[in-house]
C-alpha cells in the first residue's frame, strides 16, 4: 500500500512538469526531432564501431592462442 501512495506522488508531482516542459518547448519540436535523428545515426555508428572492435580482439585472441605450443 505504501508503493502506491509513493507512486501516486510521483505521478502528483512529475506529470504538471512534464506538460508544461512541453508546453513551453512546443515550438521547437522539429529542431528537437532532427537532433534526436542526428544522435540515433550516431548511436547506430558507435555501436557499430565497438561491435566491430569486439569482434576484432576476439579474432586476434583466438589466433594467438591457436599459435601458442603447447
């Protein structure tokens, strides 16, 4: 019960903010759209990269060790 009342006050205190945030920043949602598209592409292209990198050690350790005698 008391997860409840701790809830509903959250929501009692975040919801007017998060409306009127988007009240106030309304005309600038297009800007806001295309950042958020320009930092997905970028995500996508980091995540990539890593990914990329990952594979690459994990290729190197297993020729080392495939090299190493035994």
């Amino acid at each position: 019960m008391g997860g409840l009342l701790w809830d509903g006050l959250a929501l009692f205190l975040s919801a007017p903010v998060v409306v009127g945030l988007g009240y106030a920043f309304s005309h600038s949602v297009d800007a806001v759209a295309k950042g958020a598209a320009r930092a997905e592409h970028l995500l996508v292209l980091a995540t990539t990269a890593a990914l990329l990198a990952v594979r690459g050690v994990c290729r190197l350790r297993t020729r080392r060790l495939a090299q190493r005698p035994r």
